[in-house]
C-alpha cells in the first residue's frame, strides 16, 4: 500500500522571539535565551489510506506538535507534510480541508458561546459543503452519526458532559468530510466508562467512513487497541515505528521495551501485586539534549558509541524501523509484557 | 485482632447548595490496617476525593460531615476542634494532592517549606531540622538532597515536585496518609518510580494509605485491597486481586470489561452505557439501576452491603458489595 500522508524530513523548532534590544543585547554579550527547541526532529514518516497510525510518548517528546504540524495547525520549521501528493500547507497557511482534528480537551475545544449547531457547521458552512438553509439538517445528519440526539443543536457546551462534548468535536470534525482525521488523546480527559464509549466510536467511524487517522496518546492501552501501526517518541525524534502488535511484542528500542514496561498493568491473576520495571532517571529538558542518541543517559544497553553518535533510523525487518545502535541486543530479550496482560 | 490504624464507619459527607442537597459521600465505611494500602477507586463525581478530604476533615462549607465516624488509631476525629484537628493533621495524618504544582508554595524554597511543616509539630533545631529534612529527600529519591532544599519549585520537574510533596507528606511519619490521585498528572516513567517507591515506603514504615485514583491498573499493582465508588458509596469492596478477578457487583465488572486491555486489538470495547448520574437527583434504590443491564425490580430499593468471609488465598478477609443480582457464582460462605 502507498503513503497517503507523507511526512518528509520534518522539524519543528519553538525559540524566543528576539525584540530588537535583545538581540543587541545578545550580540554585546549579555545573557539572553537564544536556544530554541527541538520539538520535532528530522521526522520521516508515512500513513497509508485507511490505516490508524499511534503515535506514542512521554509528555515533552512531541507528539502533539507532530500533530499539529500533520494537521496543518503549525507549520513545520523545515520540512513537508503532504497528503495524496498535494502539500498541507503553503507558505505558513493551511490549504486543505482534508485534514481535521480533536482535540484532548472538550471542555476547552468548544466555543462556549456558540451553540454546538452552529460549531459544527461553521466550517462546512464556509467551504461550501452544505448551505446555511440545509445547515440544520446538514448538522443533525452527524449528531446522529455520532450518538448524539439531533434535538441538541440548539443547545450550548455547558449543557452537555464531557463524553458528549468529545461526541461534538468528533461531529465537528467529521462534517468537513475528511479524509485524515488527527485525535490528540482524545480520550485522556474521559472517565473510563466513558472512554470506551468513545473508542468504539472512534472504531466504528474510522471504519464506516474509511478514514485514515493518527492517534496520538500516552495511554499505550489504548493506542494498541485502536493502531494498526504505531511510532514511539522520545524528544522530538521518532526512535521506533511498526505494527502494534510486533512493537510491544518484541521491541528493537530499548525505550519502547522500558516505557512498556512502565505501565501498571492490571493484576488478575496473581494474589501478589506485581514488580514493574521502573525507568531510571527523568527525560532531559529538550533546550539541552544529550549527545548522540538522547535516550543512552537513561539506557541500560547503552555504550560509548551511543553518546557519541546518534543512531541513523534502520530497517529491523520489512515493517518495521529502529534508530538504536544495539537493537539486536534488545530483541534478545524477546517480548515485553503488554499492558493488562498481567 | 490489633486496632486498625483507621476505621471509617458510615461516614456521609453533604453539601448544602442553592440547588440542593448534593450527597457526595453517603454511609462510607472501611477499615485500614497498619502498613496497609487501599486503593479508593472511582468515576469522576463519585465521591472519592471528598471521602479523602472528610477523613482529615478538611471539607469546607457548604459541605459538612453529617454523619458517621472517622477514628485514627482509636480517636474520633469527626469531633474534635480546629484546633485539635490541626494539631494531627500532618503528624498523625497527611495528604498528597494530585496536582504538586497547586501545592508548593512557589515563594518558598523546598528547604523553608518542610521547615514550616516540621516546625508546626515539633521544636527542632534549625540543623536537626535541615538534616530531618534532607534525609526524607533522600528516601524519596531526589539526588543531592541537601543541595536542593534551597532549590524553589519551579527548578524541579513535575514529577521531583510530586516527590517533594511526598517527603513533607512522611515528615512526621504519619500512621496513615491519603493520596489523592498523586501520579495522575506525571508521564508512566516517573509514575512507576514513585509507585514502586510509595510500596516501599508503606512496608518499612508501617504506614498506612488510602490511595485514591480512577486507573484500576495503578492501584492493582499498588493496593493490597480495594473500594469501588459510585455516586457517593462504596458499592464493591475487598481483596484486590479477588475483586479484579471475580467481581460481583455490575459497575466493578464492567469497569474491568471497558478496559482496552481486555479485548482484543480492533475489536469494539465492553462499554457501560449511560453517564455517571447527578448526585443532586439521585434516583430512589440503586443509583447504578439506570445503567445496569441485570437490574431487577427489587432495585428500586437501596441493597445494603452483603459482607462475605474468603475462603482459600484471603481466608479471613471480608469482601462484600451492594447489589441483589451480583455478577458470578457466590461460593463464600455468608459472615
């Protein structure tokens, strides 16, 4: 299967912006922040037509702005982001509508003086999908879709829950007919009752409507239940990518093998509680990363090579690709235990 | 049978709003052994941190404890004065708050805050107290302790916060500390540290804890025994692995079904339809009764908890639930 979505050589760098004085300053020799993060670095990556793309890590590591900038919300630093061969964006602008997003927050994601009607059909209504007569029904048609009573859209944010608001951002998205649609931890805020709602949701649409999406969470949970693929980041670089079940089976990381390690898993079957692994250290601040790979501070595989150059990202197999100097090293040691799986 | 370290009998935690009477906790009991950490676990709404807050009586007006009794080593404390609360909150009871951002006071460094909590129950010297200080650092993993008490909060990270936080939790080596949600806020890295550390801390030091949170997964590999929330009471109680893997009460059981862990990858998740229900409209019985897919007529009446003792692994353990259907085959004998 070909890329639909084309993410070529992308970064996104954040740095103070200099008024004049401080850049003089700066020049003279005073102490002004000049560095810019890194947020994004150098990502290459492709989603296929009708896949579902995880994109997982710890906060800090970029993923929400790798969003972003697939999403067509920020431009990329250097790089390009196209989809179906055409370019998201065009000297800083979004030029297509193909692409939408949701968004973690629902309480913060919707105008809370706007009647969700009206949220939800603002932009058909201005790219011409529908017509302000038809709007209503327009928008009640995608109510419906996505569980929602269509009798609602008279009403405002406040007066729904946090489920159904999410419900609102997903219609709203949707009623753009796109054809990638970005979930930024859609389900992070929602209870969990609540989150599996949504996640049946979010599978049932993505199926329906043969949507391409990427999925970003730090619940590994959850993205290995909705990926088909998944790519695991650690200070704006992408250090694996694969199939889901290939990855957390048996990964060619050792961040992957640690951060799955991490995460509690629900004790079923033993009346004792179990050890997790723990990662030892914290994530470095991105303003100064370490030398060659950033993980070989906190890496228990890591040698003199890791500090001193950073690994180039290679093939592990047909599917799938690893930027580690000893990947070898790390798949000896088979299979990670997978969240839940006790 | 030594005493437990705290007993909650029937506590019930009202708030008197314009709107009504909100019943944010109602008829909560539970008892904790020294060393002991059980996990509270619940919904948004469900009570569970205004339970934690009623146990150090730190819920503020228009809330109130209507009723029920909170005792911490033998002593009531839903009685007791201001005064006298103040002078047990921090020694013999302590909280950690979810967000460590909220609780440190930015104007202070870390050495001049843990100061002020020791100094509010103990009279030491300033070297005795720095040293007190330090060494708690240390047991919590910070490196270079004593460099860092002149450190301020906004030169540590998220989860060094949180630590910090715990250390003036343990100054005074409480005999039980309620944490509320305290790894909720930090990546899965650093809450495992602290989750493995806070195991730790519990078995050396005796002390006990309530640990309230809404991930199931973090309080099973934390807590060995549990209490499941929903709309102000405990509806599901007991061992945590007994509980986990063969609960009885619909709401734990279809909780534990919705999680993505337990279906397989791609496939529609087990979900509990419904919202969480108003506290300010509870319906009459069951407050689960509109989403419960086994309700029965007799749930338009309330079911009080059925205490049962395990057999087998936690022979001796009480579990118990509040339901008239419960979920699986009951084989334990009836207390």
């Amino acid at each position: 299967m070909s890329a639909f979505v084309t993410i070529d050589n992308v970064s996104r760098l954040f740095g103070p912006n200099l008024t004049t004085g401080e850049k003089i300053a700066s020049r003279l020799g005073a102490k002004v922040e000049t560095r810019s993060v890194r947020a994004v670095s150098d990502v290459t990556l492709s989603v296929r037509k009708g896949e579902t793309l995880g994109l997982v890590g710890e906060s800090g590591c970029g993923k929400s702005t790798l969003g972003r900038v697939i999403a067509g919300i920020l431009p990329p630093t250097t790089g390009t982001v196209t989809l179906d061969g055409k370019p998201v964006m065009l000297n800083g602008a979004k030029v297509t509508t193909r692409v939408q997003t949701v968004f973690q927050d629902p309480f913060a994601s919707l105008d809370p003086r706007m009647k969700v009607g009206d949220t939800v059909s603002e932009g058909p209504i201005a790219h011409g999908l529908t017509t302000k007569p038809e709007a209503r029904a327009y928008v009640a048609g995608w109510f419906e879709r996505v569980g929602l009573d269509p009798v609602w859209v008279d009403r405002y944010p406040h007066q729904f829950s946090g489920g159904q608001r999410q419900r609102i951002a997903i219609a709203r998205a949707l009623a753009m007919q796109p054809d990638v649609l970005i979930c930024d931890e859609p389900v992070a805020s929602l209870d969990v009752s609540i989150q599996a709602q949504i996640i049946n949701l979010f599978l049932e649409l993505t199926r329906d409507l043969d949507l391409t999406s990427v999925f970003i969470s730090h619940d590994l949970s959850v993205v290995q239940h909705v990926s088909d693929r998944v790519a695991v980041m650690y200070l704006g670089r992408i250090v694996e990518l694969g199939p889901v079940a290939q990855v957390f089976g048996n990964p060619a990381h050792p961040y992957t093998a640690a951060l799955f390690g991490s995460v509690p898993k629900l004790v079923l079957d033993a009346d004792e509680l179990v050890r997790f692994d723990t990662i030892e250290g914290e994530v470095p601040s991105p303003l100064s990363p370490p030398s060659g790979c950033y993980y070989h501070p906190r890496c228990p595989l890591a040698t003199q090579v890791c500090s001193a150059t950073q690994p180039v990202t290679q093939p592990v197999s047909d599917l799938r690709a690893v930027a580690c100097h000893h990947f070898e090293r790390q798949m000896e040691q088979g299979p990670a235990r997978s969240p839940g799986a006790g | 049978m030594t005493e437990p370290a705290l007993s909650v009998t029937n506590l019930t935690t009202h708030f008197f709003t314009r709107a009504g009477v909100v019943k944010a906790v109602d008829g909560v009991s539970f008892d904790l052994a020294k060393g002991e950490i059980m996990g509270l676990v619940g919904e948004s709404g469900s009570g569970k941190t205004v339970t934690g807050f009623s146990l150090l009586g730190l819920v503020d007006a228009p809330g109130r404890i209507v009723s029920g009794s909170v005792k911490l080593n033998g002593t009531e404390l839903t009685t007791l004065s201001d005064k006298q609360l103040r002078s047990r909150r921090g020694r013999e009871i302590s909280m950690i708050f979810q967000d460590p951002i909220a609780t440190l006071n930015p104007m202070l460094t870390i050495g001049q805050q843990m100061r002020l909590a020791i100094d509010a129950h103990e009279a030491l010297s300033a070297r005795a107290a720095e040293a007190r200080a330090a060494e708690l650092l240390t047991q919590v993993g910070i490196p270079s302790a004593k460099a860092r008490l002149r450190a301020y909060p906004h030169e540590f990270s998220g989860g060094m916060r949180q630590r910090v936080a715990i250390a003036i939790a343990l100054l005074h080596r409480p005999s039980v500390i309620v944490a509320d949600e305290p790894t909720t806020a930090l990546d899965v890295s650093i809450q495992a540290q602290i989750l493995y550390q806070m195991r730790d801390l519990a078995a050396e030091t005796g002390t006990a804890m309530v640990w309230i949170s809404h991930d199931l997964a973090v309080v099973s590999s934390l807590a060995t025994k549990l209490a499941v929330m929903y709309a102000g009471r405990i509806v599901e109680q007991g061992p945590t692995a007994t509980l986990l893997r063969d609960p009885r009460h619909p709401y734990t059981a279809g909780l534990i079904a919705s999680l993505p862990a337990m279906a397989t990858p791609g496939m529609p998740l087990t979900q509990i339809p419904g919202t969480t229900p108003s506290l300010l409209s509870l319906p009459p019985g069951c407050p689960f009764a509109p989403r419960c897919d086994r309700v029965i007529d007799a749930c338009g009446t309330e079911p009080q908890m059925t205490l049962v003792q395990n057999r087998g692994q936690n022979s001796g353990q009480n579990r118990g639930w509040r339901c008239f259907h419960p979920v699986g085959q009951p084989d334990e004998a009836l207390a």
